[in-house]
C-alpha cells in the first residue's frame, strides 16, 4: 500500500471520528413561560425563561434557567455583531413601538422570534466562543454586569460567575415556577465581593 493512500484513509478516518463527535454533541435551547412584570404599572414587560441543556464542551454549566426581557436580546445581538466580525447576527424579531402586554398572539410570536434566534446563535461556533452569550444563558447578571466581568472589572472570572450561579439553585427556582426567597436573594451580590472575604 502506498503512503499516499495511507495518508488518505487516516485522514478519512480521523474526519469520520471528528464528524461522529460533532453529531454526539447537542446544545438545546428552549424560550419559554412569558411573563408580564410590573403589571399593574406602566413600566410593565415581558420576560422569558431560557433553558439551556447541552453536553458541549462550550457550555461551563451543562443545564441552566435564566429569565430575559426583550431588551436584553437587543443588547446580546449588539454584542455579539460587535465581537463577530462580518459575520451576520441573525436577525431578533421585530421591535412593536406600541403593544400591550396583554396581546397574546403578540408576545407568542415574540416568543418563537427569540427561540429561533437563539437556536441559530448556539449553532455557529463564532458565537459560542464569546463570553458574553454564555454569561447571558447561564447567570441573572445584568447587560452592565456582563460586560465589567467579561473586561476583567469584577474579582470573578467569567467561569466563575457561571458556576456560582449554578451552584445557587436560582434557575432550578425558575424552571419550578417558584419565587427566590430573601436568602437566595443575596447569592448573586457576592459575585462582586473581594476574593479574600
């Protein structure tokens, strides 16, 4: 057999093997459960509850249940437009100057216009790569709070914030439907404490 053709079957093995990995992995990203807030007021919104399931490699925190609002998937697209280069972000659904939250088919097709957003954005390994979509998918952490940990202004890595999260049970507390009590409450605030204490 000649080195070239054996060359060309290690080869084709070791894409075939890489293509079988690649296949085995799987991040499942689900928008649900819309919620009005401030309902009684006039600043009220909706948020959503984003679960995330993966065994990729990716992801720090393989399950994790964040609520977002609009706005902040606003905030994530510019993000990620800027981080990217010339790749194109795909696209939100579009912004209502006036709707009521009240109108359901509104915030329904609102909620599959940012399912099938981020279904997109977790299939493209030039955003898996940024930070700020995992901060985004997997803690509470505000936009402004996103951005100080991903400059390097908080005493926290990024991984960290990610894992302190996790480790809270706060996104359980979301996917059960349930309220944080006071204690849990507290847990996010450490992330901007000192190491030493």
């Amino acid at each position: 057999m000649s080195l070239c053709l054996q060359l060309y079957q290690g080869c084709s093995r070791m894409i075939r093997n890489q293509e079988q990995k690649q296949e085995d992995e799987f991040i499942a990203v689900r928008v649900q459960d819309p919620r009005v807030q401030n309902e009684e007021s006039w600043y009220s919104y909706v948020d959503f509850k984003l679960f995330l399931h993966s065994n990729s490699k990716a992801f720090t925190a393989k399950t994790s249940c964040v609520r977002r609002r609009y706005s902040e998937f606003i905030w994530l697209k510019k993000q990620l437009q800027k981080n990217s280069g010339l790749v194109p972000v795909p696209e939100l659904p579009p912004k209502t100057p006036f709707f009521s939250v009240s109108n359901e088919d509104f915030i329904e097709k609102r909620r599959e216009g940012l399912q099938q957003f981020l279904e997109k954005v977790v299939n493209r390994t030039v955003f898996l790569s940024d930070s700020q979509l995992h901060l985004f998918l997997q803690t509470q952490l505000s936009p402004a709070q996103i951005e100080a940990c991903v400059q390097g202004h908080t005493p926290c890595s990024v991984t960290t914030a990610i894992l302190r999260y996790a480790s809270s049970n706060q996104g359980w507390v979301q996917e059960e439907g349930g309220a944080m009590d006071e204690d849990r409450m507290h847990i996010l605030p450490l992330f901007y404490e000192s190491p030493d204490r």
